[in-house]
C-alpha cells in the first residue's frame, strides 16, 4: 500500500540507493611554478588538507527586479550575474617531516602566501607568477565513482596560516589551520 511507512514502500530503499556521503572526497591544487616547496612536498601537503568548504558554484541571479501594475506585482531575475567568484576554506593538518623538523603544509602554504607579498622582505609578485590552478575537487561513493567535480582553474591565498597559539595544557591540543584560497571562476561537473 503506497504512502504508508514501510520499507518496502520506499523504492530508494528497495533499490539500495546510496546516500552521497560528505567525506569521500579529494582535492588536488597545482601551485605556482616559484612555489617550489609546495611543489616538491604536493603529496604531502594534499594528505594533509581535512577539509574544503564554499564550493559556493550552485548561483541564481536574484528576483530583485520588481514592476507594479495596478497594484499588482511582477518580480523579473536580475539582469546581471550575483557571483562570479568564489572563496574556498581548506582546512589543513600541520605535521612535522622527521628528517628535518619542517612543518610540512604550514611551510608550503607561507610560501605561496609570500609570493604575494613578503611580510619579511617587503617583496611582492604580479598575478602571474602567484596564481596557481587548477584547484580540482572530486566528491565519490564509496565504489570511487566521480559524483561531481569542481575545477577552478586559477587559485591563490587570501589569507595566511592561522597563528599559532601556544599555551601550556594537557598536551592534547595540535596546530591545524585553514587557508582561504580566491578562485575567479569555475567549471561544475555533475555527473
């Protein structure tokens, strides 16, 4: 009997559907070609990263248009794009190479953030050298099938690591960070 609640009455459940499942995702970034310590450290640096948020790619332009006839509305999409841009927050784990005592995403990710602008030197880079992409972000089921996939094809810091706050305590708290990368546009994948 339809409508009643039974699993046999649910055709998700009777077809074994499968939910889309929010962790079984992967994120590959191409850095800049001068940030060389991303570049030789990119495995690393990719293990590290526990999550991304703003994959913001999903836009409708407003219904902020409205006219009035005799006292009837009639609300119109705006005639320009709400959104172009996109800002994504990657966090990332901070873990120490043994073999020579670098923090490995923290020294990776300060590198390119110094290729914009080098709060020790006063140097700065043109877009061109700091930009990096494509940022590619594949979310999968748990058979590794593509679901959908976001590419932004050039990426680079908005904001630096998060300092560190250090402090005496159980020893049980651990640096991790996130980054704010600025995308200036992208190409949404859904399978």
């Amino acid at each position: 009997m339809a409508g009643l609640a039974h699993y046999k009455n649910s055709k998700i459940s009777m077809a074994n559907y499968e939910p889309v499942y929010l962790n079984l995702f992967e994120v590959i970034i191409t850095p800049p070609a001068d940030a060389t310590r991303f570049t030789d450290e990119k495995e690393l640096v990719l293990e590290e990263i526990t999550k991304i948020s703003g994959l913001v790619t999903d836009v409708v332009a407003d219904s902020g248009v409205e006219q009035v006839y005799k006292g009837a509305k009639r609300r119109f999409a705006n005639a320009f794009a709400p959104q172009t841009t996109v800002d994504l927050v990657i966090g990332f784990n901070v873990n120490v190479k043994s073999d020579d005592n670098s923090l490995i995403a923290y020294k990776s990710l300060r590198e390119w953030c110094d290729l914009i602008w080098n709060p020790l030197t006063g140097g700065m880079s043109l877009k061109s050298t700091y930009i990096g992409g494509p940022l590619t972000v594949l979310l999968h089921n748990k058979a590794n099938d593509v679901l959908r996939e976001w590419v932004f094809p050039t990426i680079w810091p908005k904001t630096a690591p998060a300092e560190m706050s250090l402090e005496y305590g159980d020893g049980s708290a651990i640096y991790s960070t996130e980054i704010t990368f600025c995308a200036d546009y992208w190409e949404d994948v859904t399978v």
